[in-house]
C-alpha cells in the first residue's frame, strides 16, 4: 500500500482537514523539482545529466513555505486538542470533588445518626491513607 492511500485509510474522518496533506505536497515538489508526479513514493532527485533543474533553495521556497503552513495549521489544531482535554480533565475533577464531598457528608451524618447503636461503619478514606493504614 502506497504511503498516502494508507495515511488516507487511517484518519479520522473529523479531523481529516487538520491532517498534513501529503499528495498536495508531493504534487508541489513534483512541480518545482521538474519531477513527473508519479504515484510512486520512492522519490528520487531529478538527474540533472538530463536537463532537469536543480533543486535550489529559490525553487524550493514554495514547498518549504507550504510545509510551515502546514506545520502551523497541524500545530493549531493539536493546540485547541490539548486545550478541550484540559477543560474536560477540569470538569471531571470538580465533579470527583463535589461527589467526594457528598458522600464524605454523608457518612458524617450516618455516623453521627448511629453513633448510638452498634452497627459500625466503614471509614471512607482516601486512597494514600488506606494505603499506610494498612502496611
């Protein structure tokens, strides 16, 4: 399987725009370097004994210019990523709080209710302390 038909096999489909664009960017070396645009990905540097040009920085400034927009546009977007994991990691944490102090309330106020009985009941602690409690 060739190299793009596979990247393009494995994406997911909501990010596809997000993803380096590899066929548009060997079509643009292809372009510049005079290199017929084959789907062959093992590219090899024209063979200037035949009259192809160079690859020089002047030529190749079009290629290099599209993968740092391409790095900027992947960066970008890995950028929003990180930042909607934190939210949801921020948002779980303060649920896991909140729960935690409910049910600490809770066992507060059962405790106190049965304090005068003898049903006992388990302390809810938290997994550091159980940890030493126990060795």
């Amino acid at each position: 399987m060739k190299f793009a038909s596979y990247l393009e096999a494995h994406t997911i489909t909501e990010w596809r725009v997000y993803y380096f664009q590899y066929r548009e960017a060997k079509q643009l070396l292809s372009t510049v370097s005079g290199a017929p645009d084959d789907e062959d990905d093992d590219f090899a540097p024209a063979d200037t004994a035949e009259g192809t040009p160079l690859l020089t920085s002047s030529n190749l400034a079009p290629f290099f210019q599209y993968l740092e927009d391409e790095k900027v546009k992947i960066e970008g977007f890995m950028r929003d990523q990180v930042y909607l994991v934190e939210a949801r990691l921020s948002g779980v944490q303060k649920q896991a709080r909140h729960l935690m102090s409910v049910v600490t309330a809770k066992t507060s106020n059962l405790q106190m209710a049965l304090s005068g009985s003898n049903v006992a009941l388990p302390v809810i602690q938290k997994k550091g302390a159980a940890a030493a409690a126990a060795a």
